[in-house]
C-alpha cells in the first residue's frame, strides 16, 4: 500500500464519529448512554457559577408568567375592548377580555415582588458575600418583576431558565453572568433550593404549584432544613386552595398549616422572614 493511500485511509478514520473525543462529540453526548453526564454538568456548572459570585444564600421567588406590569395590562384589556366594539356577539373575544381583566387586577402583585425584591437586596447585599440573593425561573411576570427589583438598585440576582417546546426568553432584569439555562427541571429544582433561606410564592398557575408543593414537602418531610414558605396574596391562595380541608381529611397533619404564612405587603414578607432567621441565631 503506498503512503497516499495509507494517508487517504487514516484521514477517513479521523474524520469518523467514532474518533472524536468523547467530551467534545456532541452526537454522543445528547445520546441516551451520555444522560448521567448531561445531569451532572447540569448540577456542577451554576454551583460553579454561584461560587465566583460570591453567592452565599438565595430567596427564591415564584409566580405566574401572565401577572405583568399595569401598562402592559390596560393595553391588553383596551385591545380586547376595541375589537369587541367591533363583534360584541363573540363569545371567545368576551372570555378573553374577562380573563384580561382579572389579571389587570393582580397587577399590585407585579409591584409588589418588584418593591421585596429591591428591599432585600438593599439589605442582604452590602457586603462582599451576597446574602439573600434573588432567584427567579427567569421568565416574565412576576418572575420579572423580581430580577426587576435587584436591577433598579444595581444588585445581583438569579434566573434558572428551562428549555421548553415554546422558548421562554431571560427578562432582561436578570444579573448577566447569573442568567443560566437548563433542560432537567430535576437539576434546576436542586439548585432553586440548595441556597434558599425562603421560598415566596405570588399568584401563578401549574409551574408555581409544583414549585411551591415540591418545597412544601421537602420541608415536611425535613429533606430540607425548615425555612420561611410565604404565600403571597392570601384570597388569592385561600380561594385555590382549602389547606384546611387537608387537616380535616386526615391527609395532613394540623401543625402542618404552620410550614407556610400568608402575606399581602412586601415589608411583611421581608420581616417574617428576618424573624424567623433571628430567631434561628438565638
């Protein structure tokens, strides 16, 4: 064989799949076989992250992607009012302008998460370790709102997007070198927590149920140490959910009411939680 066709046969090997590396071959690594690598990265990259930021403790915040800011509210219900001036026999126009409407009226939570955010980061980052950062899912609404709160005062703050069928794009709000994205909601749901010194839940829809249950039963059943649960608009949650009826039916304990508070003022949220960490120094 002569070295042409040596060199020819060698370079056909090179460029095979099969020759590259292992850590640099993307087909191999979004193979089935590489799952336990992918979970891995996924858990050792913000944990490297969160540590050059100086990252020390996070307050987690929750709540629905469609509660936004007033303007953007009224602009919605003053769209849906003029297009049923011009078919007012549309039932499905009249729904939507109902549905807008009532998220008009939730718009003081938007503000509210924007003002508890700006007040706890004032306070839990003077110094050069971060304390009680905040950290969203990363998306609109509340969420934003949130990241909001630490931009307007030039503070750090976290969103942990998840790739989903319709892409959710990062609020600009979000710190730069803390806006991470993930594709396990196991991993993400890790890292909302693995930080958190408390866990506000504001008026949202499934993601923010599953998010607020998961930590709820972590708590319960002491996975996690005991932290402050609030639950952000109390008519909100009481008119969703009978907590009470639970007891009744035997499905949960009564001392288990005592994992959350409800709360309606962003200076409220902050001082419970502040007196529950005093009180956990003393």
């Amino acid at each position: 064989m002569t070295k042409k066709e040596k060199d020819k046969l060698t370079t056909r090997l090179k460029r095979s799949k099969a020759y590259r590396i292992a850590y640099n071959d993307p087909d191999f690594l979004d193979t089935g076989y590489a799952r336990p690598i992918r979970l891995q990265a996924e858990l050792m990259k913000p944990e490297h992250v969160f540590q050059n930021h100086l990252i020390i403790s996070t307050i987690v915040v929750f709540g629905g992607t469609r509660i936004v800011e007033r303007s953007e509210a009224k602009h919605r219900v003053a769209l849906l009012e003029r297009r049923l001036v011009k078919k007012p026999r549309d039932g499905n126009l009249r729904k939507q302008l109902r549905i807008a409407r009532s998220l008009l009226s939730k718009c003081d939570y938007y503000e509210q998460a924007r003002q508890f955010s700006r007040i706890v980061s004032q306070e839990g980052q003077r110094h050069q370790g971060h304390e009680f950062v905040i950290v969203t899912g990363g998306g609109p609404g509340i969420m934003e709102a949130a990241n909001r709160g630490a931009f307007d005062i030039g503070a750090k703050s976290i969103g942990l997007n998840i790739t989903i069928p319709h892409e959710q794009e990062p609020n600009p709000y979000i710190s730069p070198g803390l806006c991470l994205q993930f594709h396990y909601f196991g991993i993400r749901k890790m890292h909302f927590l693995l930080r958190a010194k408390a866990l506000v839940a504001f008026p949202g829809g499934y993601g923010t149920l599953d998010e607020l249950f998961e930590a709820l039963t972590l708590v319960q059943t002491k996975k996690v140490a005991p932290m402050p649960v609030i639950l952000f608009g109390e008519r909100y949650w009481r008119g969703l959910i009978n907590f009470e009826y639970l007891v009744d039916q035997g499905t949960i304990d009564e001392e288990d009411l005592d994992l959350f508070v409800f709360c309606n003022e962003a200076v409220e949220a902050w001082q419970h939680i502040k007196n529950f960490w005093k009180d956990q120094q003393v």
